[in-house]
C-alpha cells in the first residue's frame, strides 16, 4: 500500500439500484416478462406471474437484494383475492 494513495473499498449497490445482467443469467425470464408486456398493452397487472419469475432470477444470483415479495407489490390471496403463480 503506497501512503498517498487511496484505496477503493467496493461497496453492495444502494437500495433502488438494479446492477445489470452481464452475464444474462435472467435474460430468459425478462423476455418472457416485456413479451408478456407487449401482448397485454403494457398492463403490468396482467403480467404479475412473468415479473414475478423474473424478480426471483435476480434475488436469486444476487442482482438485487432479497425481497419480500409482498414489498414489491406481488400480494397474495389473503390480500387480492388472486394468488401470484
């Protein structure tokens, strides 16, 4: 280490921030999602399983930080009504 000289310490993304997909480990199920986006007019409610796929790829190979689902908007029967697939 050289006096005068700074050290860079990396550091986990910030909450809100989405690191890319170099590698496109979940390029698959974000297809899927903006194709199922595409059909359906951009109505994300219609498309809740796909997203929900896609998020669970991310906390998965920890491009985001794990979640509770019900924090991203991705309630269950005991709220809606519907239960997400």
């Amino acid at each position: 280490m050289n006096p005068g000289k700074k050290v860079f310490q990396a550091k986990a993304p910030d909450k809100g921030s989405f690191p890319l997909d170099h590698d496109g480990e979940c390029k698959e199920f974000m297809v899927q999602y903006m194709k199922c986006l595409q059909q359906n007019n951009n109505s994300n409610s219609k498309c809740r399983p796909e997203s929900k796929r896609y998020l669970e790829c991310r906390m998965d190979r920890e491009l985001m930080t794990k979640e509770d689902f019900e924090l991203l908007g991705h309630h269950t029967a005991l709220h809606t009504g519907k239960v997400d697939r």
